[in-house]
C-alpha cells in the first residue's frame, strides 16, 4: 500500500537535489524551484492513497482524476529543472508514472486491480507526456513506466492465480487436517482406555490369581464386582479423559480419587504410607490430575504383584512449577533394561500417562534394593 508513495517521495528528494545543486539557468541554486513539484507530487499522493484505500466508484473516479492533475502539473513545473537532452522518458518523470500504476494493487478483485492500475498508468503517463510536449521536449515510448505495468499486471495475474489454487485446495487441507486430528483423538482415547483396563481389571486379576485356595475375602469380593461394573460400561472408556463417571472408580475431587486408590490397594493388601498433601493435585487441571493419580496407582499395584512386600511409601510435593508424586518399595526391586517388552504395566499405565500430559516418570530399581518411581507433571501454564 505505501509502495507509490515511497516512489513518489524518492522523486521528491530527487527534485530537492535539481533544484538545489544543478541550477538549468544563470544565477544561484533556488531551492524554492522545488516547491511547485514537490507540492504537485504531495496532492499526487493523497490521490493514489484514495484509490488504495477507497474503492467506491464515485472515490475512484475522484482518485483518478486528482492524480492525472497532479502528473500534469507535475511535469509542467519540473520542466525547469530538467536538461535541455532529456525527453519524455526521463526518470523523473517515469517515477510519479510507475506510482499512479502501483496504487491500483490492493483492490478486491483481479478485474478491479488490473482495471485502475491500467487507468492509473494511462492517465498519469498522458499527462506526464502532455506536460513534456508542452515544455518542448521529445516525446518518446517511457519504457520503465510501460514495463511497470507490464509486470505489475503479470504480477497481480500470477497471484490471484495462486490464491485461487489455494483456495481450491482449502476444503480438501481442511478435510485431512481433520481426518488426522481425529486419528491423534482416537488414538489417545484407545490409549487411556489400555490404561485404565490394564490398572484395573487385569491387575485385580492377577492379584487374586496370587490368593490363596479358598474362600475370597469380602474386600477382593468387592473389588471384583467394581471390575465388572466397569466392563458393563466400557463405552464410557472412550470419554475424554476427566469426564469418566463410572461409580467407584473415579471420583469428582483429587483427595477422593487418591483415596479411592489407597483403598483399592489396601483391599489387596497393601498398607501405604502417605507424606505431604494430597491437596496439592488441585493444582493440576483435571486430566493431569488423572493421569497422575492413575500412574500412582498402577505403581502401587506394581509393589503388589511384583514387589514381595505389603508396605509401600508415597510423597506427594509441590516444587516450582511442577507437582510430584514418589512411590517407593524395599522389595524385590528390578533391572530396568531385563522388562519384557509385553510388560504393559510401566510402558503404557505410567510413562505414556505421564508423556500424555507433558509430564515424566522416571524408575530407579535394583534387584534386592527395592523401586523407587519418580512422576512429575507440570502445572497449567507452566
């Protein structure tokens, strides 16, 4: 939009230097040559700002016609300054040309664009030309302001062609980016349901596998009928995470959801001892929230089937920007690198829930020394 009046001020500054240090008659340099010119380019440029800026008919009509007077002028009052060798064509006055040409760029329409730029052209060169015969100079083909419009209308033709093309193309882009975020959608969703069945139906399975020959206790009697529960109503899994409102599984408040878990744990017999507050997973929007207290208790069941030992120690804390939740054992312990790799349990239940949120889990373990996990999840807005 500012290109013509750039143009039109670097004539400005030109006629300043005629005017001022290359005097065409006898006497001093007068600056005050310049006047005349630099005030016919300055009205020359409220016009071509009309027509990038105004597009009504009646304004554009207005536009054109303020510009053709003002070339007119224009090339009448810098005849002066001018060599007598210098025709039509001179830089001088090709600039206030190619300037008229530009201020058509911008319209809505190809048909508009190409119209007032060629309208533009034809009447600021006329009067540049005019202006010239009437000073008595040769009149001659201004080349640099022909091949302006030239490229200028080539220019406008290859874009509008371009956008087009783009815009033909922006329903079948908008369809796949669609396609693709749904894809990503049901993929997280598949993934928090693996989650929640692995940490509950066939972790509560394997924990009874592990009961003695017998009558089953009340509290695994209870767990199981939990677990069946959620199997009837496996459609609910595919919910965003944090809306899940299965009855006994997920609770409305975090203390409700961890408490949940440690009851769930201590019916399978696993005493947790609790440091810090769990409070502070209010901290967490609802879905990190989830996914922490879901890792926290598939880490706990972890210490069951596999730890050797009925006591395990959770800390919960609040550091920075960050909220963490350790589970630590003195059991059995592990070596990392030895997990087989259809150990669902750490892969799926813990690192992927916390990578799901932007968060991380790390394992420290060794056979004979117990396991130590680490989760991290950062606050909103972090």
């Amino acid at each position: 939009m500012w290109l013509s009046l750039i143009l039109l001020a670097a004539v400005a500054i030109i006629v300043g230097v005629l005017a001022s240090f290359h005097p065409q008659t006898g006497g001093d340099a007068d600056p005050w040559r310049a006047a005349v010119p630099i005030a016919s380019l300055a009205v020359m440029g409220g016009g071509a700002y009309a027509l990038q800026r105004l597009h009504g008919r009646v304004e554009t009509v207005i536009g054109l016609m303020v510009v053709c007077a003002a070339a007119f002028a224009y090339a009448l009052s810098v005849e002066p300054l001018l060599t007598p060798g210098q025709k039509s064509d001179s830089i001088v006055l090709s600039l206030p040309v190619v300037a008229a040409t530009v201020s058509g760029v911008g319209r809505r329409s190809l048909t508009s664009c190409l119209v007032v730029c060629g309208l533009g052209y034809a009447s600021a060169s006329s009067a540049a030309l005019l202006g010239a015969h009437l000073g008595g100079r040769e009149v001659v083909l201004d080349f640099t302001a022909f091949g302006s419009f030239i490229a200028i209308s080539l220019l406008l033709v290859v874009l509008w062609v371009a956008r087009r093309g783009a815009v033909q193309q922006a329903p079948a882009l908008d369809r796949a980016a669609k396609t693709q975020q749904s894809i990503v959608e049901e993929a997280r969703l598949l993934g928090h349901a693996s989650s929640l069945l692995h940490d509950t139906v066939l972790g509560d399975l394997h924990a009874l596998a592990m009961l003695a020959p017998g009558t089953i206790p009340d509290s695994h009697l209870a767990v199981i009928r939990r677990d069946l529960e959620l199997l009837e109503r496996s459609d609910d899994l595919m919910r965003t995470p944090g809306t899940i409102a299965i009855p006994g599984l997920i609770e409305s408040t975090s203390e409700s959801r961890l408490a949940h878990v440690l009851d769930r744990v201590g019916a399978l017999g696993l005493r947790v001892i609790v440091s810090g507050d769990a409070a502070e997973l209010t901290a967490l929007d609802p879905i990190a929230e989830e996914a922490l207290v879901g890792a926290v208790e598939q880490c706990l069941v972890n210490v069951i089937l596999h730890a050797g030992v009925s006591i395990a120690e959770l800390a919960i804390a609040v550091s920075g920007d960050e909220v963490t939740a350790m589970v630590a054992d003195s059991g059995r312990g592990f070596v990392s690198s030895s997990t087989p790799a259809d150990r669902l349990g750490l892969r799926i239940s813990v690192y992927d829930r916390m990578l799901g949120v932007g968060g991380s889990a790390t394992v420290w373990s060794r056979p004979g020394a117990g396991t130590s996990v680490l989760l991290t999840v950062p606050k909103p807005g972090a």
